[in-house]
C-alpha cells in the first residue's frame, strides 16, 4: 500500500516530524469520527488507539518510537487521554486539547 502523508512544518518545529505526522494522522481520524457523529464525550471527539493501530498508519515508525511520541504529545498537552468502552477494555483514547483549532489547520 503506497500513500502519501503530509504534515505542518509549524508543528514539525514545535513537537519534531515525529509527533507532527502523528497529529496529522489523529487530526484525519478525528476528522472522520466527528463527520460520523461518533466518540463525543465531554465536548472533544475521542479515538480509540493502541500504537499498534497508529504504526498502521505510519509503518516507518517502531511501536516504541510511536509510544514515545504519542506520550510527548500528551505531556506537552497536545493529546489528552480517557478511556471509554468496558471495563475491562485497556486501550487508551485520544483527543486533542485543543481540538477546534487542530482541526482547523
């Protein structure tokens, strides 16, 4: 499978092309969610994601490196994380902090 991925420069410089292209990725997948009406909980749209599911995406990363960076994102409070769903479900649930103005760009 070949496609292409972009990312913002301005985000490249603050969070590394790392973290850029994963907002980039989770800005799509939230996108997609909040076109469908889905995941809406306490005024953000969530995605459900294991880094399993993002290195998916971005085949070019290890899990580690995509671990690393999805916690940079969140310490640097880009990324807030809940979990939603059952119990005994342990996957992490992501939506931005910020989320009009990442969808915005």
């Amino acid at each position: 499978m070949c496609m292409e991925q972009h990312f913002s420069v301005e985000q490249a410089c603050e969070y590394g092309p790392k973290g850029a292209v994963a907002i980039r990725i989770l800005r799509g997948m939230v996108l997609e969610h909040k076109d469908r009406g889905e995941n809406e909980h306490d005024g953000r749209t969530w995605v459900r994601l294991r880094a399993e599911d993002l290195k998916e995406r971005m085949p070019y990363f290890t899990r580690e490196q995509l671990v690393f960076v999805l916690g940079k994102l969140r310490d640097r409070g880009v990324l807030r994380t809940g979990r939603w769903g059952h119990p005994f479900d342990r996957s992490l649930w992501y939506a931005f902090e910020e989320e009009a103005r990442m969808l915005a760009e």
